[in-house]
C-alpha cells in the first residue's frame, strides 16, 4: 500500500492508497471477477479469474473462461460429428 506525504493549508498528511478492492475479469473488461474457471488440469482446475459476461456454463455450477469454454465447444463438435 503505497503512502505519500502532502501539504496541506494547514499543515502535512499522509495519504496511502488502498490496492482495488476487486479481482479484475481475465478476459480485460475490466469487469470485477466474480467466478473461477472449473475446467480441470493437472493439480486441479484452471481457476482464471472470469466474470458473469464472459462466462460459459456448460453445467449447474460449473463456469469455464472463454479460452476452455472454446475447448468445451471444439469437443462437442467432435462429439456430434461422429
């Protein structure tokens, strides 16, 4: 949290700035990143920070970032075409 000293009419304060209170979206909106991507990797799952405009949901409760959610949409294409 960064501080800096200024003047004042009556006198000197220090002022520090607060870091944003929000994660911002992954996909550069700038929207506040309110969800995780579920999409499972080694270790565990993908976890990019993705808000409510970018989201896919593929099922209840599951919500992929726009570069899965592409994979998502790739495999059931094959999956159909079969």
């Amino acid at each position: 949290m960064p501080c800096v000293r200024v003047s004042t009419p009556t006198g000197n304060a220090i002022v520090c700035m607060s870091r944003p209170r929000f994660k911002a979206c992954s996909c550069g909106s700038g929207r506040r990143a309110d969800l995780l991507c579920d999409w499972k990797v080694e270790g565990g799952t993908c976890d990019a920070k993705i808000c409510t405009a970018c989201t896919h949901v593929p099922a209840e409760h599951k919500d992929l970032c726009p570069t899965h959610a592409a994979e998502w949409d790739r495999r059931q294409a094959e999956r159909a075409s079969r």
